[in-house]
C-alpha cells in the first residue's frame, strides 16, 4: 500500500448515527440519570409526613389539582427525561400494588442512586455500575430479611385500636387529617365490610375495595357528614312519579333485560298490506303483549324494587306503577352488581326464568332521598352486606376529590393489613434500625469492593427519618445522629428499637407508645421497588436520543 493511508488511520471519522442524534455515554449518562432522579425526588420531597405540604398543579385543560399524594403529583407532572419517566413508573407501580408509600419510594430510590454518584465520579475508586449493582442486590436481600424480624403480627378483627392507630398513620400525612377520626372509621368499616373471609379452600382473604366499596361524592354539606351506607345508593329517580318512595325490607329484583318490546336484532322489514288495518293492529298488540307478559312475570315474584340495566317502555311503567312497584332503568353494570352483593339478589336476564331465590331479601330500607338538588336512591340497613356505598360530602370539588384520594389510600393500607396482618414501627424507625443492621452486618460480613456499596444502602436508608426531621424545621443532624445512636445500642443489646421521628414536632418518640405503625407490605414493597429500580437505572451506559421514528 504505498502511500495510501494505513487502515483506520487519519481519514475523516466515520458517522455511525444520524447527525441529529444527541447521545450521552457512559460515566456522564449515569450522572445525568442520577441527577434526573434526584430531580423528581425533590418536587415531592416536602410532601412526605404530617407536616407536609400541598402542591397546586394546572393541567392544559386548565382544570386545578391541589394534592399531597405523591403518585397524584408525579402522575400530573409533564417530564421529557426518559429516567425521570422510569421514576415516575416507579410510583403508579407503588400505587397499584399498595396503595401507599408512594413518596417514600421516590425519596429511597433517588437517594439509593445519589449515593452511587460517589463510587461513579470518583477516578481512582472507579467501581463498575455491575458491583455497584450486585452489592445493592446482596442488601437488599438483607433487608428484607432483617425488615421480616422487626415485624409485629395483629389480630385485625380483635385489634380495633391498633388498626385505628394504623390508618391514622397513613392519614395523619394526608390534607383530611384534621378530620382523622372520622376518616379512620370510613376506612374500616367500609374494607371490614368488603372483605371476604379466608375461604374453606384457604384462598388469600380478598378484598376488592375497587368494584365494592363506591365512592359518592357530593358536594355541599360538611365533612362531618361522610359515613359509610350499610348498603348502596345510586344516584336514579324512580322511571314514573306515582312510584314508591319508601319501603321497609323490599323484595329486591335485579334484571339486564329491557321491558320493552325487543327489535329484532338484526335489520326486519315487516312487509303489510295496506287494506288490511287489522294485520298492523295485531303487530301492534303483539308487541303490548310482550311487554305485559314480562310485567306479569315480574308480579308474579311481588318486588316492591325493579331495576334494570336497559330501558323500560311507558307501558311497562303503567303496569308497574299499577301494582306499586318501584322501577329504575338504566343502571350501570357495576352498581347493579354492588346492589346484588350488598341485597343478596341474583341478576336475571330474562323475566320467565325468574326465581323466589333470585330476589334480593337481605335489605331493611329502600328509600328515595333529596340530597343536594339530585334525588338519590338508598337501599340501607342491610343485613350483611358484602358491598358498600361511602358518601363524601364537602365543600368543593377540589376538597372532595384530594379527601377521596386520601380514603383510597387509607383503605388500600387496611386492606393490605387484612390480607397480610404484619406491622412494623412508623415514622422512620424501621428505616434506621435497618440502616443500622445493614451497617453492622457489611462492616462484618461483606469484604472487598462491595462493602461501600453495601454500606452506602444503609446511608440510603436515613433519607426516611431525615426528610420527616426536615419537613418539620428542626435541626436535622442533631435528631438524626440521637436517633442513630439509640438504634446503635439496641442493635448491640440485640433488642427491638421502635423509636422514630415525632413527624408534627421533630422530636424523638417512641414509636410503640405513640402509635404509628406502618403495614409490612408497604414497606417491603417500597424498598424492594426503590433499590431495584436504583439497580436498573445505574446499569444505563448510554442514552442515545433522536432514534428512529416508527411509522405507523
């Protein structure tokens, strides 16, 4: 090759990507990713604890969403960073599986990747994102373990007070907590009226507080007036004025068929002749004869409640106004399936096959109610209703809306507790006596490159009692090292330590005695979510922006 140039030697440099494409690689995308993260952490840091503060966010729409609720916040806000989206993920992921803890698993994971920025930035320690992972691995594991012997079992039937304790804990950091109690007793009552107990085949106990536990929010009246029905209601007026208002212990009929004469299904086309008037009456009476055969069907079970999911014809409302039963049409499907669990009723789909066991016995008062300017169909007092409506009343809409924001996720925590009834010290304490556990047991058992790592977890861990400490305005390192130093010399006893950060003044309490405890569940799934995902983010080498459109 004379006087060509050697392979790979000057020439001008080959572009591989397209020149629009902004790319960042390795340490510097890592950093970028944990700066992203730590982005996130801080719009809804001051949200964590009593002392939290409410966040005012304007949709395009213009429409206002006031809230505390970190998985509402993040779900509102636009961002463009594609780690801080994986964030935002993090929290519905947390929503959906607990329904709490959806600010904490932000705060942990952003400061679980803040700790790692060290390890990345440093040139002569230079760790691999690979240890880093692997160590995070190793203490998470730990963690769970050690977060499993702090645990304390609960009898949820027998311990009222405990339970009480519990969701006010979840609440206490909530916008309704001025009305604690009352929330409290909402939350309970409605997921002890939902659950299902563990059944005979040893099925988990299920509770589905989503299709049976319905919210109503009115608003108007005042809070105070919030309570859970021992039934449902649904917002219908009866389908013909002259109709029943009130009825004591109803026979409840529940149908998904029209009372109304059927179209054929597909397109008909009834050919008549003209000069014969008699065939077009006999269409016609046909068709009335069908609706009355249905009516008399019905009458025959004597309801004094009808309720359809379709449309009933006038005829069909005369007949049953006639014999003074109340009828209401058009009823969602969810509702009519809450009004069977809560009356015993079966849905019928077609009035001939209609039995005496198909009718709903199990409620004690059917009753037409004004509230507001809407009129309101309550069926109450029933037995043992496995369904329940809880109405929310309040000034407006904003305040009705972040109070059932706040419920869901009382109710959600009360829930878990019933499928899973372990609970463990609030208000950090959980957190540090891990942090300290994990410390002990790195500087002991875990040599090599991976011990920093597996200590800066335990670091990690502080963030929790640290923000509550900060929310509150006290001195942050002052509590926190008393603090550490409490959970240190329990940890040498090899005794529990409950203690925790006061979340509304800042000091040092006893967690036990002051009543705070959080679900297990919550907290092992906000850990094992924050560091795994730390875990993810930190093994991203390279951010490569401005790919290929997909078309279509």
């Amino acid at each position: 090759m004379m006087g060509g140039q050697s392979m790979g030697g000057g020439g001008p440099p080959i572009m591989v990507l397209n020149s629009k494409t902004q790319r960042q690689t390795g340490r510097e995308a890592q950093i970028a990713n944990i700066q992203a993260a730590r982005a996130v952490a801080n719009i809804i840091r001051t949200t964590l604890g009593p002392r939290s503060m409410l966040k005012m966010l304007l949709d395009p729409m213009g429409s206002v969403i006031l809230t505390n609720d970190g998985h509402a916040i993040l779900r509102e806000v636009d961002v463009s960073h594609p780690t801080a989206k994986s964030m935002i993920e993090l929290s519905r992921a947390q929503d959906e599986e607990v329904g709490d803890g959806t600010t904490s698993v932000i705060v942990l994971a952003a400061e679980v990747l803040g700790q790692a920025e060290p390890f990345l930035r440093n040139e002569t320690s230079n760790v691999h994102p690979t240890v880093l992972v692997s160590a995070y691995h190793k203490a998470l594991a730990k963690a769970l373990e050690l977060l499993k012997e702090q645990a304390v079992d609960i009898d949820v039937q027998k311990d009222k007070e405990l339970m009480k304790s519990l969701i006010q804990s979840t609440l206490g950091t909530k916008f309704s907590s001025r009305w604690n109690d009352l929330m409290v007793d909402i939350a309970l009552q409605a997921v002890l009226t939902v659950a299902e107990p563990k059944s005979a085949g040893g099925n988990e106990a299920q509770v589905d507080i989503k299709r049976y536990a319905k919210v109503e929010k009115i608003p108007g009246g005042e809070i105070e007036e919030c309570e859970v029905l021992k039934g449902v209601m649904f917002n219908k007026d009866t389908v013909h004025s002259s109709m029943p208002r009130r009825v004591e212990n109803p026979r409840i009929l529940l149908l998904d068929t029209p009372l109304e004469y059927k179209k054929g299904e597909s397109q008909t086309n009834v050919e008549i002749d003209a000069s014969k008037e008699n065939d077009w009456n006999a269409l016609l009476q046909l068709e009335e004869e069908y609706v009355a055969q249905q009516c008399r069907d019905i009458l025959e079970h004597k309801p004094d409640v009808v309720i359809t999911e379709k449309g009933v014809s006038d005829l069909a409302q005369h007949y049953l106004a006639k014999a003074g039963v109340a009828a209401f049409r058009r009823l969602r499907k969810t509702d009519n399936n809450r009004v069977a669990k809560a009356t015993g009723a079966t849905i019928v789909s077609r009035t001939d096959e209609i039995q005496e066991s198909d009718i709903g016995k199990g409620c004690g008062l059917y009753e037409m109610r004004k509230v507001g300017d809407e009129w309101f169909c309550f069926l109450t007092e029933c037995h043992e209703p496995k369904a329940c409506t809880i109405i929310l009343r309040g000034g407006s809409k904003d305040v009705l809306n972040e109070v059932e924001r706040n419920l869901q996720d009382a109710m959600q925590v009360t829930r878990n507790v019933v499928t899973n009834p372990q609970l463990l010290p609030g208000g950090g304490a959980s957190e540090m006596a891990l942090a300290v556990a994990l410390k002990r047991y790195g500087q002991r058992e875990i040599k090599g490159v991976q011990q920093a790592p597996f200590l800066a977890v335990a670091e990690a861990l502080e963030v929790i009692p640290r923000t509550l400490a900060q929310n509150c305005g006290v001195s942050v390192i002052r509590s926190i090292t008393a603090l550490r130093a409490k959970h240190a010399e329990a940890y040498e006893a090899n005794a529990k330590c409950t203690w925790g950060v006061n979340g509304t003044t800042g000091e040092l309490v006893d967690m036990k005695e002051y009543g705070i405890w959080e679900p297990l569940s919550v907290k092992q799934q906000t850990i094992k979510t924050a560091i795994e995902s730390a875990c993810m983010i930190l093994r991203i080498d390279d951010i490569v922006s401005g790919s290929k459109r997909r078309d279509g």
